[in-house]
C-alpha cells in the first residue's frame, strides 16, 4: 500500500475545533517550553542546594542528600511519572488527594509533569554541583576563611561562582536533556509537542508529516537553548578553567 503524502495537513482544521492542525503543534511547542522552564527552575534550586549540602561534611545531611540522589537518578523517569500522577495524590490527605484529582486535567497534568521532571533532573545537577565544588583546588576555600569568611560566605562569595562556570556544558546537556524527557508528560495527557503529534497523527494519518514537524519543532527549542548557553559560557568563563580562552 503507497502512502500519500500531504503536507498540506498542518493547514487543514482539527477536529477540536481550535484551529488547524499547525495550532495544535504550535500550542504544544508553548506547553513544552513552559514545562521545561519551570521544571528547570525546580532542577536548578534544588539541585544546588542538594550538591552542596554533600560537600557539608554533616554526616547524617550527607547521608539524606546521597539518598534523595540516589532515588531520584535511579528510578526511571516513566515510572515516576505514573507515580507522581497516579499514586501521590492518594498518599495526601483526602481533601488535599480530592482537590488534585478533581482540578482541571491539563494543568493538573502540566503541574505534576513539572514537579516529577523537576526533581528527577535536581538529583543529576546536584551530582554535578557536588563534583564541581570538590574539582576546586582547596586554596580558594582556605583563602575566603583567611578573609575571614563565614562558610555560608565562602560558599556563596568563591566557591559556587566558580562552580557554576566549570559546570555550565554539563548544565547544557541537562537543560536539552529535560526538553527532550519532557516528551514523556503525554502518558498522563499533556498535549506537549509528543502528544499534540500523537493527535495529529491518529485524525490525519498524515504520520510521517506529523512526526517531522514535531521533530523539527523541538531542534528549534534545543538550538535556541545551545546558543544561549554557549553565550553564557564564553561570557562567564574564569581564565585557567574549562571553557576560557587563553
């Protein structure tokens, strides 16, 4: 059986009745990027907080945040998502597990994909916070105590500003890493750039166009994301460290 092309499907009217089918993606790629920015701004707090509380030596903090890190990195990222969407609610209370249930389905979904993809990508950032602040020589610790500096100070003043410069392509992979694991929210029904295709696809048929726009749209999202960071790589590079020119 041949299959016929028609690429121009995206301009034909879906079914919902909200525009044509091109909307529909164009309203995926908006919901895939405020997923990932606030599912990053979650990765990022939490994760430094995380790697530096590892790097603390307070034994029993250390032993907390090498088990948060642990869980998080260790589970598969599908699987906590069915958690977090199926199982959490009824772990809360019953008034709080009911008003989560009966909320509007897509931002209900939308806030739960955030907060799931959030810390599952904490944990990886806190292992490369943790490494980068330990990759410091130890002069520049000894040096902000001989200032006088308080440890919070000296974290906050030398030692995190280094770090987060030697970590920023790290940081890189991790950020195209979450929009791309954000294709995983259409299990539990977001209509990001995956699930919009995927509803293209199942009115139209048209899958091979469908699937190429899709593809195309998140190779936009990433390279914007590539060059922004690239920028503030070269920006913030520290002479002698990974990234600087010489």
């Amino acid at each position: 059986m041949n299959y016929h092309w028609n690429w121009l499907i995206f301009w034909a009217e879906a079914p919902d009745g909200t525009g044509t089918y091109l909307h529909t993606l164009i309203r995926g790629m908006y919901w895939t990027i405020g997923l990932s920015i606030l599912a990053w701004i979650i990765a990022l707090v939490v994760g430094v907080l995380v790697g530096v509380a590892r790097t603390l030596q307070v034994g029993w903090l250390e032993r907390v945040c090498a088990g948060y890190v642990e869980l998080f990195r260790n589970i598969p990222l599908l699987v906590q998502m069915f958690l977090w969407y199926f199982v959490f609610p009824d772990l809360l209370p019953t008034h709080l597990g009911n008003m989560i249930k009966q909320a509007d389905p897509t931002w209900s979904t939308f806030f739960t994909a955030v907060l799931c993809l959030g810390l599952f990508t904490s944990a990886r950032i806190a292992e490369q916070v943790r490494a980068g602040i330990t990759a410091l020589p130890s002069g520049q610790r000894m040096a902000g105590k001989a200032l006088g500096l308080r440890r919070s100070q000296v974290y906050r003043y030398v030692l995190l500003p280094m770090t987060m410069r030697i970590i920023l392509p790290p940081l890189t992979s991790e950020a195209l890493n979450l929009i791309k694991n954000s294709s995983l929210a259409f299990t539990i029904g977001l209509l990001e750039i995956t699930g919009a295709a995927r509803s293209m696809q199942e009115f139209s048929f048209q899958i091979f166009e469908t699937f190429t726009a899709a593809t195309i749209l998140y190779l936009l999202v990433n390279a914007v994301v590539v060059v922004l960071m690239y920028i503030l790589e070269k920006r913030s590079a520290v002479p002698g460290f990974m990234g600087s020119k010489r």
